[in-house]
C-alpha cells in the first residue's frame, strides 16, 4: 500500500521578495526509512518560459523537521527554505573573499 503524497506551493515568498515554488514529495514506506523529498524552484529569468530548479533536499523521518506521524508541511518548507538562503549566503560571502584576495598563496 502506497500513502505517498505531493504537495506543491506558489508562491512561497522570501523575506526580500523573492518568489519561490516549493514540492514536497512525501514518501512512505512500508519497509525502510519515511522521508520527504523538498525541491525548490524560481521562476527563469532567461528566454524561456518555466520554473529554474535550484535544491532538492531530504529529510528522514525523526532524524530533522519530519516526523511521519505528526508531518507540519509549513514548518518543512520554513526549514527549507531557510537551508537554502543560509546556503546562498555562504556562497556569496565565498564569493566575495575570493574576488577580494590578493592572489597570493
């Protein structure tokens, strides 16, 4: 028996304005680990038309922030997203270390 369940939000705004799409597959297994599958998307901002894909993360049943007897969907996606901005963060403060190195080793 399957109980699996896709859940898809948009739009799930960021605290600068950003808007995201949000899915959130949940998959039940009668052997083996629950989890669900989170995957993130923006709208492209090139010639074609279409959502970018930029995450997919998942999280185990009582090892995070899902718990398959007790799932809180909003708060999965709080988390989410706030992984993915802390993510972008470190990424752009890498960015700009790198561009203000001196090159010297």
């Amino acid at each position: 028996m399957s109980n699996n369940r896709k859940l898809t939000k948009f739009p799930v705004i960021a605290e600068d304005g950003t808007e995201y799409r949000v899915t959130i597959d949940e998959r039940i297994r009668e052997y083996g680990e629950d989890y669900v599958a989170c995957r993130l998307y923006s709208q492209s901002k090139r010639w074609w038309r279409g959502d970018r894909f930029l995450l997919l993360k998942c999280y185990i049943n009582g090892r995070s922030v899902y718990d398959s007897s007790r799932p809180d969907y909003v708060g999965i996606a709080k988390k989410f997203l706030s992984d993915w901005e802390a993510q972008a963060q470190r990424k752009s403060a890498a960015i700009d270390a790198f561009q203000a190195w001196d090159g010297r080793l």
